[in-house]
C-alpha cells in the first residue's frame, strides 16, 4: 500500500501505485495517475489530468498539471505527462495544455528542473534536460533531449531549442536554437558551441571537429545563408550528427533561427564555454 501521511489529502479516483509515498500536507487531484516509485516530499499541489512517471521526486511547493496560463483556455480536461527518474524541485510549476494545440504538456525522462522553474502549457520537453533555477518557459516551446537551461533564462512562446544545446545564465531566447549550440546573452545569440556538454557525452574529437567545421560554414562567409547552408547539407550529407543540424534548420517554417554576432568564431565560444 502507499504510505500517505494522514495530513495530505488524495483525491477519489486518482491512482496511485503500491509504493509511492506521500509526505505531509500535499493535494492529489481526481485526475492524477502517480506510477511507481514516485515521492511527494510535502506541502507539493498535483491536479488535473495529470501523470508523474516512475521513481520521479517532487519537492515542497510544487504544483503541476495547473490550469495554463492562457486566455485561450477553455477549461477542458488537458493534460501533463512527466517522465520518469526526474527531479522537480522547490516552487516549480507546470501547466497543463491548451485545447487548441494538442491538450499536452510533456517532460520527458530524467530531468533536474530546480527551484522555481516554469513550463508553460503546450510545451514538450525531451529527456536529460536540465533547468537552473528561475528558468521559465513559455507556451509552446519545444526541448530537444540533453539541453541545459542556465538560471533566471526565459524562452519565448513557440521558440524551439535544439539537442545538446546550452542556453547560459539570465539569457532572453526569443529565436530557435540549433543543436549543440551555445546562446548567451540579453537578447541572446549564438556565442558558438557547446563544447562542454559534447564532451561530456562522449563525442570523439572527430565530432568536435567536424561539428566546429560545419558550424563556421554555416555562420561564416561572404556567401548568402542559404548558399552556405545548401553547401553544409552536401558536404556532410552523410554525417549523422551534422544532419541533426540540418534537419531543424528545414523543419523551422517561418520560425527565426538564432545567429551569431557578426565575426565571432566558435574560438570564441569555446574560451567562455
């Protein structure tokens, strides 16, 4: 049976797995499904149609699967999926989604959200991501998997931020972010590469090189983007790390992507990285 303490109140009709344990003075909605393994350390809001996958932790003063934030809200039974194994620390708050674009919040698999983090409704949110405190999301975004969001940054409606990149500290990201890259800045732009995250994923040197090579061909040169990003997309036609970076390009429609300062190298971005 699940150890709930007698303070917490948990609705009918929730489900609730044999071993999940509920600490002190928390609220479970009729809509909420908690999967085995999961925690609620206390004082922690869970409502609407709302799923906490396996062995995930979540902190005091959490709140998720709220209504979204959004006058287009109908009040309609949408939903939040939260992965598994992840860490939902003090204050975060997630939103449900919208009726008009797809009913779902999601958060995928092992990801560290700190204190007073915020995903907006509709957004989806891969896995192995991590937000540092005060990182907020507004509606719409999409997370690619391994992407690490620096504290107090905030992301714009609709932005999408690609896999492996790295958004720094108190940054305002208000165009799309390709993969691997480094964004930085009030008005962030692309300061070069995510070295460090590479490494730390074990890409061979190989990689780095290739991924450097492809990367100032895109930005750099005398050349229109498009003719440079035609070039990049033959050159590396094969390659499947470059064809990430290919990929979002062309599925971006009218979405801006994010560039760098005019004459700034990933020499730059690796010094700072």
């Amino acid at each position: 049976m699940p150890r709930i303490d007698p303070s917490s109140r948990v609705a009918d009709g929730a489900r609730v797995a044999d071993d999940v344990e509920i600490g002190p003075f928390c609220t479970v909605g009729p809509g909420v499904e908690l999967r085995a393994g999961v925690r609620l350390l206390s004082h922690v809001n869970l409502t609407g149609v709302t799923t906490i996958g396996e062995q995930t932790v979540v902190y005091p003063f959490a709140s998720l699967g709220t209504p979204p934030q959004s006058t287009g809200y109908r009040g309609g039974a949408t939903r939040l999926t939260v992965g598994r194994n992840c860490q939902i620390r003090e204050g975060v708050t997630i939103s449900t989604g919208t009726e008009d674009h797809g009913q779902v919040t999601t958060l995928g698999d092992r990801c560290f959200l700190m204190a007073n983090t915020h995903i907006g409704h509709d957004c989806h949110v891969g896995n192995d991501v991590t937000m540092a405190n005060g990182a907020i999301i507004a509606g719409h975004v999409v997370i690619a998997n391994h992407v690490f969001i620096g504290g107090n940054t905030a992301i714009h409606q609709f932005v999408r931020v690609g896999e492996g990149a790295m958004l720094g500290g108190m940054s305002g990201v208000i165009h799309d972010v390709i993969p691997f890259g480094f964004a930085f800045g009030p008005r962030a732009i692309l300061v070069g590469l995510n070295m460090v995250g590479l490494k730390r994923r074990k890409f061979s040197r190989e990689d780095l090189h290739r991924i450097r090579r492809a990367y100032n061909m895109l930005f750099f040169g005398s050349d229109t983007f498009v003719t440079r990003m035609q070039r990049m997309g033959a050159e590396f036609a094969d390659d499947p790390v470059i064809g990430k970076i290919v990929s979002f390009i062309r599925e971006s429609g009218k979405q801006p992507l994010m560039m760098p300062a005019a004459g700034r190298s990933t020499a730059d971005s690796d010094a700072a990285s």
